[in-house]
C-alpha cells in the first residue's frame, strides 16, 4: 500500500492542475481580506444611525466555498485525467485489486484538504477580525475559543469536498458531469432550496453538505439558508454518507466494468 501511496503523490504532484487549484483556493485569502477591508470602509463612511444597524456575514464561512469547490474539482481530475489519457489502464495493470488504487488517492486527497481547508479558513477569520476590530456591534471580537469548534469544522468539510469530488467522478468517468454536480451541491442546491416553502426549506436545507458543520459544532445560523434540525451525531452521519456512499459505488464500479 505504501508503493500505491507514492505513486499516487506522485502523479497528483506531477501534473500543473494541482498547482493552480491549489493555488486558487488559498487565494481565497486575499479575496477575504478585500472583502473585510472593503467592509470596514463602509462602515466608516457610513452615518452614525446605520453603523447601528449595521451586520457582517462571517467571511470565513463564505470563502470556504473556493477551498471546497477547488478540492473538489482536484479530486475530480485525480481520476478524470487517468481516463482522458488512458494511462488508468497502466494504474490498474500495476495494482489488479483496484480498490487501494481510489483508496490511495483519496488518502492523499484529503490530506492535502485537510491542511488547505483550515489554513484558508483560519488565515481569512483571524486576517478579518484584524481588520473589521469592534465594527459592526463587535461581530468579530467573539472570544476565539468560542469560534473555534465551526472554524475547525468548517476547514474540514474541504475533505469531504475533495472525496465527493473523488467519488463522483470514478462513478461518472466525466470532469464535466462529476463538476456540475459539485457545483450543484455548493451553490444551486442551497440557493433552491432556501427558497422553498416551510416547513421544506428547513428540512432540506438541514441535510446540505455546506451547512453539516455548523450543525456538527452545535451552532447553526439563524440567518443562513440551511436548516438546523440535525444534532450534531446526525450531521456527522449524514457527511459521512455524502463521503461513503460515492466513494463505495466508485470502488465497485471500478472493480467490476472495463476500463
């Protein structure tokens, strides 16, 4: 197994898509200290009846979506690339059980999520709550130990990202067909579902991947458009099975068809 681990890292280290994927999603850091510098602005030139009134989604939260879509689309092409070009075949020569083959890239998969999530999730909160200090109604001088449960969570979920991500495509062999669905998880699920009628907006938006950690920390949002009705031993198994469920029908899939 440790043979099929190097070979793994190697080929996912040897290819440029790493690179700027990787690249991209830490650059979610520099687009959140934009968006809490050019929130502090606005709050400083705003008059003294609307900074009263005045709120600030967590910046954090919401550039979490571009180490989550970026992971996922790594894991994606972890296996889409070996299709397009065929070199799968060689991979599977070398390793006829075929399942430590995915088990192996999805090792390495989320490890590499696993310090990209919290890095862009941590570097982003403490950046803004450098940045934004006591403004709006002191949004961000929550003590940081209070906040660490959902931002060590919220880091997280870039593995399960990169996994789903992984999963889907060795069930769809397609880069286009497993990213869709991926964007669909991330931003349209939500969207739709937000704008459901109760009581099904509460339901659905509960069992959203982006809105599991939360509920897994034991804090939802009051204000998000995801729901809150999962404990936290609930959300837990529902991301587990976001994450199993296509890792499982991949396996299976790529023991029993042709390549």
């Amino acid at each position: 197994m440790t043979d099929v681990l190097a070979a793994e890292w190697h080929k996912l280290r040897s290819v440029r898509s790493t690179y700027y994927t990787l690249g991209v999603a830490v650059g979610g850091i520099l687009l959140g200290a934009a968006i809490a510098w050019s929130a502090a602005a606005a709050f400083d030139g705003a008059p003294p009846e609307r900074r009263t009134g005045g709120s600030i989604s967590n910046i954090e939260e919401v550039i979490v979506m571009f180490p989550q879509l970026c992971l996922g689309i790594l894991g994606v092409l972890a296996i889409t690339s070996e299709y397009a070009t065929g070199t799968i075949a060689t991979s599977l020569m070398a390793v006829p059980r075929r399942w430590p083959v995915l088990a192996a890239k999805a090792a390495i998969l989320a490890g590499l999520a696993a310090i990209t999530g919290p890095l862009v999730v941590f570097a982003t909160y403490f950046v803004s709550r450098s940045v934004i200090g006591g403004r709006f109604s002191g949004a961000y001088l929550t003590p940081v130990a209070d906040r660490m449960p959902v931002l060590a969570l919220t880091g997280l979920s870039v593995v399960a990202f990169a996994l789903v991500g992984l999963g889907l495509a060795t069930i769809l062999r397609s880069t286009a067909g497993a990213i869709v669905i991926l964007v669909g998880l991330l931003y349209v699920g939500p969207m739709v579902v937000g704008n459901l009628p109760a009581p099904w907006s509460e339901r659905l938006g509960s069992v959203m991947l982006p809105g599991l950690p939360r509920q897994i920390a034991g804090q939802p949002d009051a204000h998000s458009v995801y729901g809150s009705l999962l404990s936290p031993a609930g959300a837990v198994a529902v991301m587990l099975a976001y994450v199993v469920l296509p890792l499982v029908a991949g396996t299976l899939l790529l023991r029993r068809r042709d390549v």
